[in-house]
C-alpha cells in the first residue's frame, strides 16, 4: 500500500540522485523528439507517412530485442546495464548533430540512428524500471513510481518548450548538441548510487528465462489486461505523431507553437502525478483505470477535430493527465502482482505494450492521416480507443471490480480464454 508521506521516496539518496539525473537526460530526449519530427517535416516536405515512418524505426527494434532485454535485467548488474545503454544513445544523438552540421542530413540517416537509439533503449529499459525497487524501501515503491512519471512529464513539459524556440532560433542541430551533454548527468548518477544487491538478480541468460517471464504474465489476467488497454489506447489515440501537421497547417502556430503542443499533455500530466504522489489513488483502482483510458480517448478525439488553439492545447492537458493516471494505477498492480525476480521480464513483456502501441500507432496515424485526412484520422482513433475500453471492461472482469487492498487469490489470477 502506498504511503501517506507526500514524496516519501525522496528519503532516499540514491532515489534522489537517479530521479534528477534521469530528468536532466529525458529533457534531452524530448527536445530531440520534436527536433527529429520537425527536421522529418521539412526534409519530406510534410509528408505525414513519413512522420508515420519514425513508428517502424522505433518499433523494429523494440520488438527484435525486448523479451532478451528483460532477461538480461533479471539476470545481469543492472546498473551496468543500464549505464551502457544511456552511453550507446548518446552516441546517437551525436552522430545527428554531426550530420546536421556537415549538412549530411537524410530521411534514412535520422532513420538509421532513431532505430539503433531505439535499441539501445530497448536494452536499457526493463533494467532501469526493475532498479528502483531496489533505491526505496517498499512501502515507498508505489511513490518512486509516481515520482517517476513526474520525471518524465516534466521532462515533456521543458524539452519540447525549449526545444521548439531553439529550432526557430538555433536550428534543429543545437537541439541534438544540447541532447548529447544531457546525457552525462544520468552517467554521473548511475556511477553515484550503490543500489541494493538482489540475490533474484543472477540469473540465467536463456531462452527458458524468456519463456518463464512470458508465461508468468499469461497466467496474471491483472497484468496482460493492463498491457492489452495500454496497447490498444496509444495504438488508436497516437495522436502526437502528427502534432508538426497541426502547427504548421491546421492550427497554424509555426515550431514555437508545435512545441506547446508537445507540451500541453505534461502540463495536465504533472498535475495528475503530484496529487497521484501526495493523495493516491483511492481504492478502486480497477475502475479508475477503465475511466481514465476512456477519457484519454474521448480527449484525442476532441482534440482532433478542433481548430481553435488553446482548446487543442486543454484537450491534450486533458489526455496527459487521464493517461498519467491510468499509468500509475498499472504500476501499482503490476509492481503489486509481480515477484522481484520476475520483474525485469514482465517489464520488457510491458514494454512490447506501453512502447509497441505507440510505435504502430505512429504508423496507422501516418496511414490513417493519408487516407482520411489528419484531423478525421485522429478523431476516429480516439473513439476507436473509447470503444475498446469498454470491450476489455466487459471481457476482464477480475480488472472491472479489482480494489487496492482486496487482490484476488493466487487460484484466481490464472488466465482463461474467457
């Protein structure tokens, strides 16, 4: 059960130093996202298939190397593990701004490296998810876990806001430049914090690991049902994708525009964190869930149907902060329900959800937005998603009636075709 200090997670030193390290790094991250759309937008000349496209370079390899990554977290130092990726992606990020200087830039250059940082991150992932139980005490997990979103959406907020007056200004390659430095603050985190041993850590490297991960989410209807409305939510609501389509055409507001627009959904996302950290999330968690992902769908649909400004702009805070909430009601019971030396595995299984849904979505946007027209793609989408939350609402109903404190019994969570 989550505690009742507001960032009680905060206590913890090691907690502290990743937290700011991993914000420093991840506002990077998101000022070369924008920068990388942006740079896409003009070397296509607004092509939205070609926005479309970054999905596919992201989505290769996350579905190539995902299950192994997990089974290298569960079974390797993860704070090694993690610190070789984070260098690996600063090496992408450095290879775009050298090739934006030379002028060598190309769709299949930016592509090449959005995939190999892609993979990287892959890699990276289920180790840095699983290493925080291992910063905090227990009964602060669920906490960190809200801090974390905090992290991120911040991180959301100033790095598309920054990073869309320095394209204006700078251009797209001091935003790669800034991306690179950004990255030695996680480095200098990670070689600062001495997380906990875990004896559940070694493990073996093998196709059997893999399956055991594998079929322990099989047979946990609490955690695939999750995955599966996660899923089909950023599949059919991936509407950031073409954001650079509504600022340049639809909505009119240049980059420094775009980069509020990449904004909007963290602002409303850190509000939801900070009262997530401070008051929870009450106890029937299971219905809150299903709420907050029809939300998130009937706010894209809104949102892409408007062409007035500040009503996209408090459409996609209300998108940022239904989907805030329903992650933290997903790590809780996944955390919850999940073993700690299984727990780099479910992640990686997660991350073929949480990262995959995203990844096709930006594709079925792109081919969506050729055929039917940006604005009507992504307002079918976001009913698209409001009807499937309804479909997994009526299929699971151990999801439906789930209640923090009343889990079901161990006899209970084997999955059925039902």
């Amino acid at each position: 059960m989550a505690t009742t200090v507001p960032f009680a997670a905060f206590y913890s030193r090691d907690f502290r130093l990743l937290w700011f390290g991993n914000f420093v790094s991840l506002t990077g991250t998101e000022m070369t996202r924008a920068a990388v759309s942006w740079h896409i937008l003009e070397l296509s000349n607004g092509d939205p298939l070609a926005l479309g496209a970054i999905g596919a370079a992201r989505l290769i390899p996350l579905v190539l190397l995902a299950i192994g990554s997990g089974v290298l977290a569960d079974a390797i130092d993860r704070r090694r593990l993690m610190i070789g990726a984070q260098v690996a992606m600063m090496v992408c990020s450095l290879i775009l701004a050298l090739t934006t200087n030379v002028g060598l830039s190309a769709l299949w250059t930016i592509y090449t490296v959005t995939a190999l940082a892609a993979a990287a991150n892959t890699i990276g992932l289920p180790a840095r998810q699983a290493l925080i139980p291992s910063l905090v005490p227990r009964e602060h997990l669920a906490n960190a876990l809200s801090l974390n979103i905090v992290a991120w959406q911040l991180a959301t907020i100033v790095g598309p806001t920054i990073g869309g007056i320095l394209i204006e200004y700078g251009g797209v390659g001091l935003v790669y430049w800034i991306d690179v430095v950004s990255f030695t603050a996680i480095l200098l985190a990670l070689l600062l914090i001495h997380p906990k041993r875990v004896v559940t850590e070694k493990r073996d490297i093998s196709l059997q690991a893999a399956i055991e991960g594998l079929r322990f989410v099989w047979r946990t209807p609490l955690i695939w049902s999750t995955m599966i409305l996660d899923f089909l939510a950023t599949f059919f609501s991936a509407a950031t994708t073409l954001l650079p389509i509504y600022a340049q055409s639809i909505l009119q507001v240049g980059a420094q525009g775009l980069g509020l627009l990449y904004a909007a959904p963290s602002v409303g996302a850190v509000i939801a964190s900070i009262i997530c950290s401070i008051r929870g999330v009450g106890k029937r968690q299971g219905a809150l869930l299903l709420w907050s992902v029809a939300i998130y769908g009937f706010s894209t649909a809104i949102f892409g149907l408007s062409t007035h400004f500040w009503l996209s702009l408090f459409m996609l805070a209300i998108n940022g902060a239904a989907d805030t909430v329903s992650m933290v009601v997903r790590g809780n019971i996944r955390n919850l329900e999940t073993p700690d030396e299984l727990r780099g595995r479910m992640v990686a299984v997660n991350m073929l959800f949480f990262a995959g849904g995203p990844q096709l979505g930006e594709i079925e946007a792109g081919i969506a937005a050729r055929l039917l027209g940006t604005q009507l793609s992504v307002a079918v989408g976001g009913l698209a998603c409001v009807l499937m939350t309804a479909v997994v609402a009526a299929k699971v109903p151990i999801l439906r009636c789930y209640t923090d404190g009343h889990r079901p019994t161990p006899a209970s969570t084997v999955s059925t075709t039902g």
